[in-house]
C-alpha cells in the first residue's frame, strides 16, 4: 500500500510539473528565455582577441559591432491576437537579444523604447490600456532575457500610429503589434 502511494505521488509531480511547462512553453510562448548564449559568444571573442589591440579597444570594437547591428535590424515588431496582451516572442532573435543586452550593458544610459499598438476597434481607452498592457508584457520578456528594467522605456500609443489600414482584417492584424527599438 506505500509503495501505491509514493508511485502516485511521483505521479502527481510529474503531472504538476509537465502541466508548468505546458503553460509556461505553449501557452505563454516564455520558454526560450535568451539569457547568456550571444553574450557568452561575444566575451569570448573579446577574451580571444590576438590583433594587438588593447582590451579597451577590442571592447569597444565589439560594442560597435553591436550597435551597427542593432541599428540595421531597425525596429523588432511582435504582433498580437485580437484584444490580447499575450503573445509569441519567438519573432524576436536571440542574436538581436544578446547583442542588444551586451549594447546596454556597455552604455548604461541607452534606452529601448517599447511601444504597444492597436487596432481601431474598441474604445479609445479600452486601446490606450492594452497599447500599455502590450508594451508591458514586452518589456518583462525583455527584463527576463537580463535587459535591466531602467533601460526600458514603454509607452502605448493606442491606435494613433497604424501602419496599415483598419478597414480590413489583414491591415488590422499588422496594427496589432509592439514594436521595440533603441532610443537614438
């Protein structure tokens, strides 16, 4: 009989824990956090360095790097399902989120503005909250990636700013979206 109910506690454990990642992974889309990996890649460059440059220099070099890729990338968007302030990150590379932590890092003064959108159904005030609700939910995946939350700057503008027509589901769509850049 205790064997029966150690079996069925493992059980149940197995059961609370693959349901954790169930929501965590397929239903919040949060499993792949990118913390470490470009970083890693980007300061063992740095430490490998063996052009003669001086260690100031190469980290500088590799800060340049960074910022002129950011720069090309230009904004990141992640779109969202109608009335949502939950979406798939999985849009936003973990090449771009490494080297926009390794940027910030080195110029603690940066700023990333996050602006949620909407489309132009519903109320103005009912958009202007989940314009905020999105930009939120953006820079919390942003500060779980390592990015600190002071280098974040989020706002919502609601459907003031659309880059498509409203007129149709299609243009609608490509409203519902947060965009993410760096301050310049």
């Amino acid at each position: 009989m205790r064997n029966y109910v150690y079996i069925l506690f493992i059980l149940l454990v197995i059961w609370i824990a693959g349901s954790g990642y169930w929501y965590v992974c397929k239903v919040r889309g949060d499993c792949g956090v990118y913390t470490q990996a470009g970083t890693d890649q980007m300061i063992q460059s740095f430490a490998e360095n063996d052009t003669g440059q001086s260690s100031a220099d190469s980290l500088q070099t590799l800060v340049d790097e960074a910022e002129d890729f950011l720069v090309s990338a230009d904004v990141q968007r992640v779109y969202f399902d109608i009335s949502s302030a939950v979406c798939d990150m999985s849009a936003i590379s973990e090449e771009y989120l490494s080297k926009l932590k390794f940027y910030l890092e080195n110029y603690p003064g940066k700023k990333v503005i996050v602006t949620g959108h909407t489309d132009s159904s519903g109320t103005a005030s009912f958009n202007e909250k989940l314009g905020q609700q999105r930009a939120d939910y953006v820079k919390d995946f942003l500060v779980r990636t390592g990015i600190l939350s002071g280098s974040i700057d989020c706002s919502s503008r609601s459907f003031r700013d659309p880059v498509a027509s409203n007129d149709n589901s299609e243009g609608r769509a490509k409203n519902r979206r947060t965009e993410i850049s760096l301050l310049k």
